[in-house]
C-alpha cells in the first residue's frame, strides 16, 4: 500500500497520467476523433471507387457512341427510351420480391 501511495506522490507519474488523459480525451486529435476520421475516410474511399467505375463506364459508352451512328442509336433507344415517329415503345418491368 505504500508503494502505490508513492507512486500517486511520483510527480513523473501525474505528468505521464495527466498527459495520457488529455491526449486521449481533451486533445483536438483525440481517440474518437482519430475514429471518426478514419470512418469517414473509408466512405469517401467507397465513394471515390463507386465514382471511378461510374467514369470508367460513361467513357467506355462516349467512345462507343462516337464510334458507330448505329451504336448512338441503340443508347438512345435503350437508356432515353427514344422513338421513330411510327413506333411504339412497351417498357417492361419485373416486379421484384412478388411470387
């Protein structure tokens, strides 16, 4: 018992104690917010690969559209569900989920 009542009076230990608490709780830089920023960093992360593949694939479809009249046709037909004056456009959707 004596030893830990000197070790409480050691005024290195109250500095290392003191210091490890404030790093830990009162710093700009502390534990939850080293946290936080890590999160976020792995979500913006996520977000930089979903947006590269979304760059990737519109690029892939611009040189695919300058390429070909045919090919600009067929986008437009597919993704703007665009028409000839006498055609008619059926869009069929499957119903998720329903048995």
């Amino acid at each position: 018992m004596r030893k830990l009542l000197d070790l409480f009076k050691n005024k290195y230990f109250i500095a290392v104690v003191a210091f490890t608490v404030w790093m830990l709780f009162f710093d700009k830089n502390d534990v939850i917010s080293q946290y936080e920023y890590s999160t976020q960093l792995n979500k913006l992360k996520q977000e930089k690969d979903f947006y590269t593949k979304e760059t990737d694939q519109v690029k892939k479809d611009l040189k695919e559209l300058d390429s070909n009249l045919t090919t600009a046709e067929k986008f437009a037909r597919e993704k703007y569900f665009m028409k000839k004056d006498n055609e008619d456009v059926f869009v069929v959707v499957k119903a998720e989920g329903k048995k």
